[in-house]
C-alpha cells in the first residue's frame, strides 16, 4: 500500500524549483499557477534567497505549486493507495485526490497565505521546535508557559507556538535531555491567534466546489481517513487555527497498513519523522527529477491493486 505525502513550510531552500523547470511541460504549469495568483513562482522557487522564500505569503503558494509540479511529474497513471499533507500540504492532498483543481488549489493556499501573514502581524508570536525529552513532561511545560503544542510530529518532535517571551522561557527551561530550536516563522501557526485567517479563508471556500475524494486523505486534526470533499474542505479550513496531529496521520498509515511513502517536493522532512515513526515502511523523498525512475519503481512494487492515479 502507498501513500503519498506533501510537505508543509519551512521545507523550501532556495532555487529548490530549479531542476523542475527544465522540464518543459511544467514550467509552462507553473506559469499558469502564476498567473492565477498573481505571483512570480519561477522566480522564487530558483532566484530568491531564504527570506522572501520564508515569508508566509510567499512560501505557502511556492510549497503546494512544488507539490503539484512533482505529482504531475510522476505522471498520469501513476497509481497510489491514500495521502497526507503536513499543514499547507493538505491543500497538495485535496488536489491530486480529486477534492479541487491544481488552479483551485493554488487560488486557495494564496488567500490562506496573504490571511495568516496579516493575522501573524498583528501579534509578537513564533515557533520552537522541542526535540527530544519525555513526551508528557514536554506537553506539560508547554501548556504551564501558555504555549501551544501547534505541531505534535512524533518521533520526539513537538512545535510550540505561541509568545514570543514564553517561548524564551521555555528554551530557559527545558530539561537536560532536550533541546529547543526556534523556528524562522513569523507567527504562532495554528493556534488562536490565527482565528481571524479562518474566517476569511472559510468565505472564500465558499466560492470552490469540491468533489468527493478518488482516495482516502488522511487529516492533520486527527488522523482520521476522510473522503468526504466538504469534510475535507472544512478541515482544511479550521486547521489554520488548530494544532497538526502528523503523529496521529502516521499512526493511521501504519493501522491502515501502508507499505511505502513518496514524499513530494520539497521533499525531505517527513520522510525523516516518518523513518523514526513508522519501522519497516519503505520511504523516498522526490527532491529532484533524477528521483524520478526510483519513485516510478516504488510506485510499481506498492501501489495495491485498487490504487488509482492522481487526478
């Protein structure tokens, strides 16, 4: 059983897209996304630096427009069993099952990044990332400082969110057998403060038209296996605000019994927490097209016999 997974911010580096632009038929794809949102994602995803790839309003449409590009370049009839998408990456997901369009999907992560980079200007917010620690004693000191567990990633990997000072008070506070590194983040990412986003990205879901899903997505709330297109909508939606449960969404492949993953572009980080999470699954991680012929091979050995191709 495959699934294929989409990464969430923070996994671009600069000219990532490079290499994906030689190839011709997706270069003039992501012109057409470009166009469709207003924003130059050539010459981001290959000339910017890493500040104005970092910026929320800018990396979220670059993320999910790199996804799309590589799920096209698995090509048509390139079957899979589910997916998954850390954050933004959900918008990946919904796509290439059928939910709404690659064009769909663009317009939307653009209104959901112009809408949580306004709401994270608004307050003096961020994100640590906790590695390692006891688990319970990690979750406890979070909540005692007022923080918020936004990204709860497994394999000993837990992302706080939240103020800024307590979020000092934490690196101050950790236990030994911790450690905290801040993220280049200019907001708390789900968590209350993006309450506003919500309410604008909710009107503007209103003028899509989704479809049920061709194959079961897996969702961030709770890892639970969604088909339902206006269930995945809405939770999509409501995620700006609430934590990401990537721990649950590998629990549920595990139970559901998935054999390989393909993470795509910008590929790397999950692929990483999915190695120390889920033993004995076979992994690969589409960062360039020289990836290309072993994801083809991957594909062929696991995809099960009721996989369909991405829409």
């Amino acid at each position: 059983m495959l699934a294929i997974v989409a990464p969430g911010q923070g996994s671009q580096t600069p000219g990532f897209l490079a290499p994906w632009l030689e190839i011709s038929d997706l270069k003039d794809s992501l012109a057409t996304y470009s166009d469709a949102i207003g924003l130059n994602l050539a010459i981001l995803g290959t000339e910017s630096g890493p500040d104005e790839i970092r910026d929320t309003a800018n990396a979220q449409p670059l993320i999910v427009s790199a996804g799309l590009l590589g799920a096209k370049a698995l090509g048509v009839d390139a079957p899979f069993d589910l997916t998954t998408g850390h954050s933004v990456g959900e918008l990946t997901a919904a796509s290439i099952a059928g939910v709404i369009s690659d064009l769909d999907a663009m317009r939307l992560v653009r209104e959901r990044g112009l809408a949580m980079a306004v709401a994270a200007a608004h307050s003096t917010t961020g994100m640590s990332a906790v590695l390692g620690g006891d688990r319970d004693e990690i979750l406890a000191l979070i909540a005692h400082l007022g923080l918020v567990a936004a990204n709860d990633n497994g394999a000993g990997q837990i992302v706080a969110a939240g103020d800024l000072v307590a979020l000092t008070a934490l690196a101050d506070s950790i236990p030994s057998n911790a450690r905290v590194r801040a993220l280049a983040v200019s907001g708390a990412f789900h968590t209350h403060f993006m309450a506003p986003a919500v309410g604008h990205l909710k009107e503007f879901a209103t003028t899509l038209h989704p479809q049920d899903s061709t194959h079961a997505i897996v969702s961030n709330k709770d890892g639970a296996r969604i088909t339902n297109g206006e269930e995945v909508m809405s939770r999509i939606v409501s995620q700006i605000a609430n934590p990401v449960r990537w721990d649950m969404c590998m629990a549920t492949m595990v139970a559901l019994g998935v054999t390989a993953v393909l993470e795509l572009p910008p590929a790397g980080t999950l692929v990483g927490l999915i190695k120390r999470s889920m033993p004995g699954v076979e992994t690969l991680a589409l960062k360039t097209p020289d990836d290309l012929d072993a994801a083809r091979d991957l594909i062929a050995r696991h995809a099960g016999p009721n996989a369909k191709a991405a829409q």
